[in-house]
C-alpha cells in the first residue's frame, strides 16, 4: 500500500502559479510550509482594529522604518505569509525588487479572532523558526495584546518564543528597535469591543 502525500510547493512555484492565473479570482492565499492555505475572511473588528493599528503605526513610525499592511513576507524555503503589519527597515528599493526578508523585518503583527488558535500555533511557530525576533497578536477574543521574543527551539524539536507578555488595552507599548517610539493601545481597539 502507498502512502498518499500532499504537494507541496516551493515560494517559486507558488509565484509561478500566480503569473498562471491560478489566484486570479481570488487572491486571498498566502503559502506556509509549502501549502497553499486560504486566509480566513475578516470580521468588521479585525478589519476596524487592522486599520486603526496601521494608521498609528504610520504615524508613530514615520519615516523611522517601513510599515506594510497585510502584504507578502519572504521566509525561505517555503514560505510567503502576508501578516497583517509587518515593521521593516527602510530599504533603497522600497521592497520594488522583493519582499521583505527575514533580515528586514523588525516586527511581525497578526490581528487575530477567527484565526487565533493558528496565529498562536502555526505562524509563531513559523515565526520563530524564521528567526523573528518579536511577533505580536492583537488577540481580539481576549481583547489584549501578546507580545512574543525570544525565539528558540525546543528540545524535542518545534518552536517557540521563550517571552510572552501579555498587554491590556488601555496600557502603552514600545516599538521593538525604537525604544522612544510608542504604541497607545486604547488607539488601537475598537472601544465597542468591551462592550
């Protein structure tokens, strides 16, 4: 008896299949680990706090570094994620020759309700595989930020972040890389959400 294995694909063949068409009708897809998964669609206080996050992080980083929204992420072999917000260094180009790689992110954000079981499994552990030093999710469930740094593998293989910190919605935060940037929390959550 065979065994049956998915195909899995590499970031090439993944942008090959874009310039085919196969994402033509419908571009919400990103690859991980060499699977194509289709991304959840957002609730109107994921895309509320999403927005609010962004526009803040505009603002507050200025032309200190790069913010991105909900665009591609190289993390090689086989994988393109599109987080939320993503925090790069400022780069010549303006990433017009590729993504960001993992040596320009500074910060990885997912905004997270339907989708917090696998952002807080399977993208941080990718995350830390890739060797992000901080990953941060708005975990709208709980209502809270939580900050993770320090990746690491485990001993029985996997990984992981060795800090988790968890934020409350009305406290203050700084920007990892940019100790006199700050992120006002109560800027970023939706006030209806403790309702």
């Amino acid at each position: 008896m065979t065994a049956v294995t998915a195909k899995r694909f590499s970031i090439a063949e993944y942008h090959r299949l874009a310039e085919l068409g196969f994402f033509e009708f419908d571009n919400r897809f990103e690859l991980i680990r060499g699977e194509i998964i289709k991304k959840a669609k957002k609730t109107t206080f994921h895309s509320a706090c999403n927005s609010l996050l962004l526009g803040e992080l505009c603002l507050i980083m200025a032309r200190s570094a790069c913010v991105r929204g909900q665009e591609p992420i190289i993390l090689p072999p086989d994988s393109e994620p599109e987080p939320d917000v993503v925090i790069a260094r400022n780069r010549f180009d303006d990433y017009v020759s590729s993504h960001p790689l993992i040596a320009d992110i500074l910060l990885v954000i997912e905004v997270s309700d339907s989708t917090l079981d696998y952002d807080g499994r399977t993208k941080l552990s990718l995350y830390a595989e890739s060797g992000i030093a901080d990953y941060w999710i708005f975990n709208l469930v709980d209502i809270q930020l939580e900050m993770h740094s320090e990746p690491y593998q485990k001993q029985r293989g996997g990984f992981d972040y060795r800090v988790k910190r968890v934020v409350l919605p009305n406290e203050v935060v700084v920007i990892p890389g940019f100790p006199e940037l700050s992120l006002d929390l109560s800027a970023v959550f939706p006030a209806q959400m403790g309702e």
